[in-house]
C-alpha cells in the first residue's frame, strides 16, 4: 500500500557521502525514527532539485520510500539552513563535530525524541551564541545524559556522600567524581578543579538561557572542554576525527578559547 511504502519525517543532515556516480548517502537524526540512512538518488546531478536541499546541517522535511539496502529520498524541502555554519569555518568545524558524536553514540532507528530536539537548538546556538564553544559543552553534558552516559557530578560515586565544594576527582572510569578521601592517590583520577566542578554542575541542571550567560575564564573553559573528552573517549575508545580538525584549526588562530 502507498501509505506503508513512504513516509513523512523531519531530519538533521548529519553527514553525507557520494554513493555510485550520481548518488549520496545521507546520515541524518529524525525525531521518531532515530538515526537513518537514506538515499538520495541522482542528488549530484547538476539538474536535481534535491542537491540543495540535503546540505549537513540542514533542518529539512523529506517524503521517505521504503527499500531494501537504503530508504530512498523522495522529495526534501529545508526548514532550517542555518547558514552560518556554511560561512564560518570554525562554527561548522563545532557542528562536524555535534555530528560525528551523535553518530557514533547511537545505532540506527533508535529513537531519542529529545536527543533530536537538543540538536536541533545546539545548531542554531552554534550559528547565534556569542560563545558557540560553550554551546557545544552544553551539548556534550546533555547528550551524554540522554544516551545513558551521565557522570555523576553530584554524589561521590565510591562512597555516595554528597560532594563539597573543593577539590574533588574526576574518575572517567567510575562514571564520574570521587570525593578527597577516595579520589586522591587514585592513579585514573585526575583533579578537578572548583570552578570546572561547579560549571559542570550548572551545565548538568540548569537551562541554555542561564549557561549562555556565562563568560568562563580561558583556563576553565579548556579544563572544562579536557574533562569531557576524556570522559567521551573513555567511553567510545577512541577520539573522533573532528576534534583532531578543531586543535588544529585553534593552533593556527590567536583567539583562545576559539570562537
């Protein structure tokens, strides 16, 4: 029946690549279907009203058909072109990066309605915010509770005693923060310092338009930055390409942290 063989979604173009001579395979984050990949066929063609429509990180509407390998592209239509992160290198080196974390924490058609509602609004920060770094800390705090992979921030995870404000321990191994008394001497736990802690914390429960306020000094903002990737490639074993693109896209500018 028609109605089974194409449906309706909204999608984030996470990624794509050339497929055949004339093809692309999309990467993209749909609200209920999770993460798919669809093809669009002839989408490299010169004459194919398509080709502008499935740009990465592009907001699009798509008429989908159902097929054996791939789902295939029928129609797409952008939402959102958010366009800023087409001119500006280093805000798209910050959505490559959005993407290729989405893509490597979930399998395909798992659905995660907020995951996808939280990259949606990380997009758009990244194109408005005055701190786009931050609104990609923010992401990687709420993305990481999302998926299942929240530390805890707030509670020892040895002893379970709630954490002082002073000097506690990062443990990416225990799944988050190790009080004085179990954290120090432990060779996997690195320091943390207090401004990081209470950032993290803040990051962890309280809203966008309250984080967007903060004007973090330069050496929280990359302790900030060092404590979550080391969190994340503990839990992926490895460290994802985009990140090796953005140390060395912030070697060869003079603005620390990158903006």
């Amino acid at each position: 029946m028609e109605r089974e063989r194409l449906y309706r979604t909204e999608a984030i173009i996470l990624h794509r690549a050339d497929f055949g001579e004339a093809d692309r395979v999309l990467n993209v984050l749909t609200p209920r279907l999770g993460r798919l990949r669809l093809l669009a066929k002839g989408v490299r063609k010169p004459s194919s009203r398509k080709s502008g429509h499935v740009e990465p990180f592009t907001h699009v509407s798509l008429l989908v058909a159902r097929g054996t390998t791939f789902d295939i592209v029928s129609q797409a239509e952008v939402v959102e072109p958010f366009r800023r992160l087409h001119e500006h290198l280093e805000r798209a080196s910050l959505a490559y990066y959005v993407s290729e974390l989405i893509t490597a924490f979930t399998e395909e058609r798992d659905e995660n309605a907020p995951l996808f509602d939280l990259t949606l609004a990380t997009l758009s920060r990244l194109c408005e915010a005055r701190d786009p770094l931050l609104a990609v800390r923010f992401f990687e705090v709420r993305a990481l509770g999302l998926l299942g992979f929240q530390p805890q921030l707030h509670f020892c995870v040895a002893c379970q005693s709630p954490l002082e404000p002073t000097t506690n321990y990062f443990d990416p191994g225990a799944g988050g923060v190790l009080c004085p008394r179990h954290g120090e001497g432990v060779r996997s736990a690195q320091p943390l310092a207090l401004p990081t802690f209470k950032v993290l914390r803040y990051m962890q429960t309280q809203p966008w338009d309250r984080v967007a306020a903060f004007q973090l000094k330069p050496e929280t903002h990359r302790d900030v930055e060092a404590v979550l990737q080391r969190f994340i490639v503990h839990i992926l074993e490895r460290r994802l390409k985009s990140v090796d693109f953005i140390y060395r896209l912030r070697r060869e500018t003079t603005v620390q942290p990158m903006r």
